[in-house]
C-alpha cells in the first residue's frame, strides 16, 4: 500500500516536471538563452530549485545589468543646473528677492510704529 502511494507521488512529480520543463524549453527558446535543452533538463532534475534558478537567468538576459545606474535614484536627472534653478539656490536671485522683502517688511513696521 506505501509503495503504491510513493510510486503515484513519483509518478506525478515526475508528470509535473516534465510538463513544467517543457514550458521551460519553449520559454527559453523564445527568449533565446543558451541551451533550451539544458535548462529543460536542469529544472526536470532539480524542481523548484532550478525553475528559481531558471527564472532568476532569463531576468537576467532579458534585463541588462549594464543599464542600471546604482548612484542614480528612477527618474532624477543628472543635470544639477536645473535641479538648482528649480529649488531656487543656484542663481541667488531668490535670495536677493526675500531680502528685499524683509527690508520691506522692517519699513512697515516702522511707519507703523510711527503712525
């Protein structure tokens, strides 16, 4: 009765695996890696292990790792010049101008002081 049981579990492992590796021969054809065969073999033999393994490589080939700039945050733009006009602290004319308004601000107070 055990031995009936393992052999269907062996059975169906095996029937799962080699469904999942034949996906894994298409995919990886279609995604031209090296050795389709391989990794339909590799994944049959090792399970989950190696469809990780298998999913982990095809990110890899399809993503270059070469595109990705680590000192760079998604969407910030190398030009620092912009950046700066933008917050207001490369040019110094923001500055001159909140000057110009506290001097404004001081002469109110005195005329009204005054009055």
């Amino acid at each position: 009765m055990i031995l009936t049981v393992l052999a269907g579990f062996a059975l169906l492992y095996l029937g799962f695996g080699a469904v999942i590796s034949v996906l894994i021969y298409r995919d990886a054809k279609q995604a031209e890696l090296d050795g389709p065969r391989k990794w339909a073999a590799f994944v049959l033999l090792t399970g989950g292990i190696g469809f990780l393994l298998y999913l982990s490589e095809k990110d890899t080939a399809v993503h270059d790792p070469a595109d990705a700039d680590p000192f760079s945050l998604p969407g910030s733009s190398t030009d620092t010049t912009s950046t700066d006009t933008e917050t207001g602290t490369g040019t110094g004319t923001d500055a001159d101008s909140t000057t110009n308004t506290d001097t404004d601000t001081t002469t109110d107070q005195q005329h009204d002081t005054a009055e």
